[in-house]
C-alpha cells in the first residue's frame, strides 16, 4: 500500500508518520518490534530507540524543511 511504500522509502514525508522507528526497526530487528512501537513499550525494548538520534527525528514533520535540518547531529557524538 501506499502508507508501506512511504515507510521502506526512509524520507520524512509531511503530513505521514515519521520512518525513524521503521528504519530502527530494521537495523535493530532483535530489539525493535514493529513500525508503531506498542510492542517495544509493552516488553521494555525500546529504550535503545530513545537514545538514538532517530527517536529525537521520530516526530510527524508539518512542513517541507527536512527533519535533519530541523534535528541536525549531535555534533558531540
């Protein structure tokens, strides 16, 4: 469909929930459960997410600036 498209694509598209947590979901399969984040909650295995950058970008974006410019990296790490 298209939402799973917009999802495996890896940009933050407006107005479309955030891939962030899809993307982690993929590079972290052993710890990351799903696209939504309900089973991670559930079972305690999301705390790597929270202290990735991907969770501080894991917002729904309203306009056409990308989430890495409005989030850049942390320039300490």
């Amino acid at each position: 469909t298209f939402t799973t498209l917009i999802n495996h694509s890896g940009f933050h598209f407006p107005f479309f929930p955030p891939p962030e947590r899809h993307d982690f979901h993929h590079l972290k399969f052993h710890q990351s459960y799903g696209a939504l984040g309900f089973l991670d909650y559930l079972h305690g295995t999301e705390a790597e997410f929270k202290k990735s950058e991907s969770y501080r970008r894991n917002c729904w974006s309203f306009s056409l600036v990308p989430v890495k410019d409005l989030y850049p990296s942390d320039p300490k790490k």
